[in-house]
C-alpha cells in the first residue's frame, strides 16, 4: 500500500524504527518519529480522539481517548487512527477541524465547565496593562472595573484558546509573567505560544 507521504506503512515502521505491529497504544510517540524522520511535516498535537472505536480495539469499551497527531496548516495527519478502528494500518489526513479530534481536550472541558467566578476582592487582584486584552477580559468576564480575581485568571486559563481569539498569546504572556502560567493547559501554551 502506498500513501501519499510517498512510502508504505511497513517502510515507515523500518525508518522510524518500530514495527508496525508494536505502533498500538504509541500514538504520540510514533506522530513524533514521523515528524524526526521527516516522513510528514508539521507539529506534534495531543488531545482526545472522539471518532468511532472498534470494539475488538485495544481501546474497546471507551467513548473517547487520549491521543496524539500531526497538524500540518490546516490539516491533521494521524498515523495510528487504525488502532481505534481495528483496521489494516494507513495513515489518516483529514481537515483540522474534524470532529473526530478534540485538540488538547477544549472542546470537553468547555462541555464540563463551570460559569466564571464573580469578582473577589479579598483574593488577589490583579490588572492588565493592555487596554485591548483589558477591556475583552471586562466584558468576558462582566467585571465592572479593569480588575480581575486570581480565581477568575484560574477560570481565563482553562478556556479553549479559540474563546481568547487574537488575545491569547497575550493572556497566556500575562499569567506567565504573574507565575501563573502553569495553570494553562499545556497543549493550548505550547500552541499559542509557539513560535511561528
């Protein structure tokens, strides 16, 4: 079987290293090699793997997995989407955008999260120099002043970086800068804040 990455998927597992036979259950490792080997281009993602699950795959029973990928632009290269589908092993391309992949699990945690804390003074407070990233994080957040809680920053950095738009270089800057740059997940940081 040849792929449009120009190789077979036996030829890929010579390359990288490890036969096909042992990629199940190594999905963020093996999208990696692809990467080092120059097999594809593009950057290494992680998230949840919400598509179809076979239920003789070695991840039968689950609704959704952790996972990782290749996103190159607008697409997204996934190497062992096999695994789940209990498939003869290809490598999957399919629009950034599909359903099937929740990048760094955004789109789950939105679903559980809880509203935004109101504004609390006794916490620690702090303000934003920006008044741009100021006056979005106010009207987000429905606080009055240009203050924001230590809590609500908690409640900023755990948001799906599409709901921070063109301002999430800048929040995640700022609680890095403030110590509070831990709390973002690490997948969204390191998206954000890659350099391009």
């Amino acid at each position: 079987m040849k792929l449009s990455v120009g190789k077979s998927m036996d030829e890929i597992g010579k390359i990288i290293g490890i036969p096909i036979s042992e990629w199940p259950g190594k999905c963020h490792e093996i999208a990696d090699l692809l990467l080092k080997h120059k097999i594809v281009d593009g950057r290494l993602q992680y998230g949840m793997y919400c598509g179809p699950i076979s239920n003789k795959s070695i991840f039968a029973g689950r609704v959704m997995a952790h996972h990782g990928w290749i996103r190159n632009k607008g697409t997204i290269i996934d190497p062992t989407r096999w695994v789940f589908e209990n498939k003869e092993p290809y490598i999957y391309f399919v629009h950034a955008s599909h359903e099937d992949y929740d990048f760094g699990g955004n789109r789950l945690r939105m679903q559980t999260m809880i509203p935004c804390p109101p504004f609390n003074p006794k916490e620690k407070v702090y303000t934003l120099e920006d008044p741009n990233v100021s006056q979005f994080l106010m009207t987000l957040l429905n606080n009055k002043d240009e203050k924001i809680s230590v809590t609500q920053l908690h409640w900023i950095a755990d948001l799906d970086p599409k709901i921070l738009s063109n301002f999430a270089k800048d929040i995640y800057q700022f609680l890095k800068d403030n110590e509070l740059g831990a709390c973002v997940p690490i997948d969204n940081m390191n998206e954000i804040m890659r350099e391009e």
